[in-house]
C-alpha cells in the first residue's frame, strides 16, 4: 500500500524522541534550561510534522479509495505522548526534587 511508505518517518520520530527523552533524563551539564528548550522545540516540532504525515496518509487513503492506516495513527499516538512526557519532564523533575 502506498500508506505504508510513510511508517518509517514515524519510527524515526520515535527513535528521536526516546533519544531526546534519555538525553533529559541523565543530562547533567551546566546548561539545563537550554538543553530543556532545546528538546521541547525538537519535541514540537516532531509533533507537528507527525501530524501533517498523517493528514497525508488521510489524503493519500481518501484520493485511492483505500481505508486509512491505523498502525501509522498508533505510531502517531506514541510519537505525540513522548512529546508530551518530554515536554512535562522539566515540571515532573522539579516536584521530585527534596526542599
């Protein structure tokens, strides 16, 4: 199917977002903020194009008479949950922190 050729942009969004969600988690330099802003826009940004990927699976699907692709709407839903977990960890990390 002609659907089936966007899943590997989907899985390297994944495989990015796990990188950028450890690359958080140990990081432990001088520059957090920075390191944190950087991540959330790179998270946003794969959110974004993500979504228009599936937009296109939708157009592609509907301009073929084919059914949508509901395996590519899962990697969708995995890719926008890491994208909200890195972008809440900052908030997460500091309630965990003792004071």
């Amino acid at each position: 199917m002609i659907v089936d050729d966007f899943r590997p942009i989907l899985f390297t969004f994944i495989v990015f977002l796990f990188v950028c969600l450890f690359v958080s988690i140990f990081y432990k330099g001088k520059h957090k903020f920075i390191i944190g802003v950087a991540m959330s826009m790179m998270s946003l940004i794969c959110t974004i194009t993500s979504a228009k990927t599936m937009w296109d699976i939708g157009i592609t699907a509907d301009e073929n008479n084919m059914v949508g692709d509901p395996v590519s709407f899962n990697l969708f839903l995995l890719v926008f949950g890491l994208s909200i977990l890195i972008l809440n960890y900052p908030f997460i990390l500091k309630k965990d922190l003792p004071k």
